[in-house]
C-alpha cells in the first residue's frame, strides 16, 4: 500500500470529523429551550434551501453519495451493482424522501410566501 491512500484516508477522516462537529452544533442549537416553531422552520430550511453550498446540506450528501456510486461502479469486481446500486439508491432517499419530508416540516411549522 502506498502512502497516497492512506493520506487520502486521512484527510477524509478529518473531514468527518469536522462535518460531525458543525452536526453536533446543529443539533445542539436544535436541544435549545429557547426555539420556537418559527426558528425550527428556519434551520429545517437551511438544511434543503439553495444557499451556499447550492442546493443545501442535504444535496450536498446525495452529491457526496452518487460519487461514491460512480467510483464504486469503476471498481465492483463483478460491476454487478452490488456496491454503486445501493449508495445510487441512497442518494435518491436522500434527494427525493428526506428532502422533500424537511420541506414539509418547514412549511407546517411556518409558511413562507413564495419559498419553501
């Protein structure tokens, strides 16, 4: 093995790392006394608008998840689909039922005019 991947390996782990620090803010801003329903509709919308990065958090995954798919369809030994299907499959859950279910949440907690 040579040295490229694992350094690869670990700058991905810091990335994680620190996307798993800004979660935990988020969530812990979530736990706060003080949020009204207006404030949860706010920082649901966050979560799926078109603001930087585009798309939202939530694009940004299924993104971070249909690279995974293409890579995995590169290297299946079989390109049978066992890896990149699922991770595609995810991606989409991501996109089309958990996007659209914040959408939702937002839009019952409070309504905005013309947005989401």
């Amino acid at each position: 093995m040579t040295g490229q991947p694992r350094t690869r390996l670990e700058r991905v782990r810091a990335s994680v790392g620190i996307a798993s620090l800004a979660l935990q803010q988020i969530e812990d801003d979530l736990r706060a006394d003080d949020v009204d329903q207006e404030e949860l509709a706010a920082i649901l919308r966050e979560l799926i608008e078109d603001t930087d990065p585009p798309g939202g958090f939530m694009a940004v995954v299924a993104q971070l998840l249909t690279a995974a798919a293409r890579r995995a369809e590169q290297v299946e030994p079989d390109r049978d689909g066992d890896a990149s299907c699922p991770l595609h499959e995810a991606a989409a859950l991501i996109t089309d039922n958990a996007g659209q279910r914040l959408i939702w949440a937002a839009r019952a907690l409070h309504p905005q005019q013309g947005g989401i």
